[in-house]
C-alpha cells in the first residue's frame, strides 16, 4: 500500500514538518508557495516548488493562483499520479504525536459509536465532549440544538478518517475569540461517526483512492475550502470516521478578524447548502464561483474522473 502524507506552507521547514518527512512507510509531499524560502528542502519527501507545480499541470496551477492553501491539490495530484492509496492531508504547524499512522481504520470493519443526529448536519467537536466549541464550518444556526443522546453501537467501514488535534482545535474565529481553548480531548471518545454529515478539515485527516476522484479543496471561498469539500463527498456517500487525536497544534499567527471574515461565506452559506446536498450533490455548484469550478473540472479530468 503506498501512503502519502501532503500539504503546503510558506513558512521554513516546521518541527513538525520534519517529524512527518521521518515516518516509515509514509512519503511527505510539499507544495510550495511564492512565500515559501527558495532554500526549502526536504530530508526524504518531495518538495515542489513553484516551478515542479507549473510542470506538473499549468493549467490547474493558474486557475488555482498563488498564496493560497489550495496549493496542497497539487501535492495531492503528485501523490495521485504516483500510485496513493491513502493520502494524509496534515497542516505544518500540527505536531504528530506518538500515535500518528498507528490506527489507519480505512477501508477496516471497526465497532463505533454512531451519532444519531436529527439536524442537518453533525458536530464532531460537541460530541468529543467539548460543548462549548464547535468545529469550523458547523451552520451556527445548529449550535444551540446540538444534541448527542441518541447513539448506538454499529460496525462501520470509512473512506475517510478524520483525526482529532489537541492544544487549539479547528474551531472558527468566533468560536475562538470567545474561548482561546487549549484542549485535550480524551481518546476514549473516539473513534465515532454519526448518521449526518458533518465538517471536517484538511489539517489531519486521511482518505482512500475512493475519495480521491471527488476531493478537491476549492479556492476562492475563503476559509471554507476544505469544510465544503467535506459535505460534497460525503453527500457522494463517503464515509468518514472520526478518530483519537494524533497531532498537536501549535498554531500559527492568525489575524482572526481576517479569519472571520474569510469564514462569512460559510456563516451564510452552510446551512442551505447542507440543505441542497441532501437533494443532489451537483447543487454544490451553486456556491462555487466559475474559476473554481474550473480548477476543479481541470482537476478531475487530469486524473481520469
């Protein structure tokens, strides 16, 4: 089985980066920024520089643009066109714990605890114990009627494996301004799931081969490219697992009135388009501008969808 481990940065080599560059079995791919220093080098993984990533497909790499988290695609699309079966998508300043890799559940029958969930969508952080928090990209409407009661025992097989991070959590910039939370969630919480889909991030989550022809992190929606990426695959039956927190966030300097900003279009959007995915997955193109659409389209065609 060939594993890839992907992401972007602008930043120098991270402590964490390098941990991830060490692991056996795993390939650490990077894709570079105009930020990123000329001198970046990896000890094991690839590194793609602005250059590599022109090569490797212009055409994606323009209608994507520069200076933009985005840039992981075409780290993904690297370790795609080199035989992934499981990528990790991870952030540079999430540090792996000593259990990183060591529970892949993907593709395994394994005993969870389901959510049953009567709202449009899940809230995962709630459910690992932390009521007072809600994940990044969770409609705010919802937050009051979050409610975790009703749950059962049931086998379950993902596509999708979304690890949990402890110190500060994917939550959004109100979320985080009211609380600064500096969490450790309890491992024996996890792993669950729930009968709704629900938010999950691009900073320690891991997807199979069957994900990867509908996985795309959307530019040009701010803050909400992975959290729409995430309904869309699961509203095209992807399942996805969450499990045990495996990295530790050290986060990098964030303007959070920058962020919150930059999350509006999810505060307004989220629900209806919750709403509109439980109809058809297609409808997704409503809250997409043209040239991500075009990125995506260019995307799914380079690998064969």
């Amino acid at each position: 089985m060939k594993k890839f481990i992907v992401s972007t940065t602008i930043n120098p080599v991270t402590s964490a980066v390098k941990l991830y560059d060490s692991f056996d079995g795993w390939t650490l791919v990077m894709a570079g920024d105009l930020k990123t220093p000329r001198d970046y080098r990896l000890v094991n993984g690839i590194y793609l520089s602005p250059a590599d990533q022109d090569e490797l497909d212009d055409t994606l790499s323009e209608l994507i643009g520069w200076n933009c988290i985005q840039r992981r695609n075409l780290a993904m699309l690297y370790a795609i066109k080199n035989g992934a079966d499981i990528i990790a998508l991870v952030d540079d300043d999430n540090i792996p714990l000593d259990n990183w890799g060591t529970r892949v559940y993907i593709g395994e029958e394994v005993e969870v605890t389901e959510f049953l969930c009567q709202d449009q969508a899940f809230d995962p952080i709630g459910a690992a114990g932390e009521l007072n928090l809600w994940h990044r990209g969770f409609p705010l409407e919802l937050i009051a009627t979050r409610e975790y009661s009703q749950k059962q025992k049931t086998t379950f097989k993902a596509t999708i494996q979304a690890n949990f991070w402890n110190g500060d959590p994917d939550i959004d910039a109100i979320c985080r301004m009211e609380h600064r939370p500096n969490v450790t969630f309890d491992g024996r919480n996890f792993p669950f799931t729930s009968n709704k889909p629900a938010p999950f991030n691009s900073q320690n989550t891991l997807i199979s081969s069957a994900v990867f022809s509908d996985y795309f992190l959307f530019p040009f929606v701010g803050r909400m490219d992975d959290i729409w990426a995430a309904y869309y695959v699961q509203a095209k039956d992807n399942a996805v697992i969450f499990g045990e927190p495996t990295v530790f966030q050290d986060r990098n300097k964030h303007d959070l009135v920058e962020d919150m900003k930059r999350e509006y279009v999810g505060y307004e959007n989220n629900l209806n388009l919750l709403k509109d995915l439980s109809i058809d997955a297609d409808l997704i193109l409503k809250y997409l501008p043209g040239r991500a659409i075009a990125a995506w389209n260019r995307y799914r065609r380079i690998i064969g969808h």
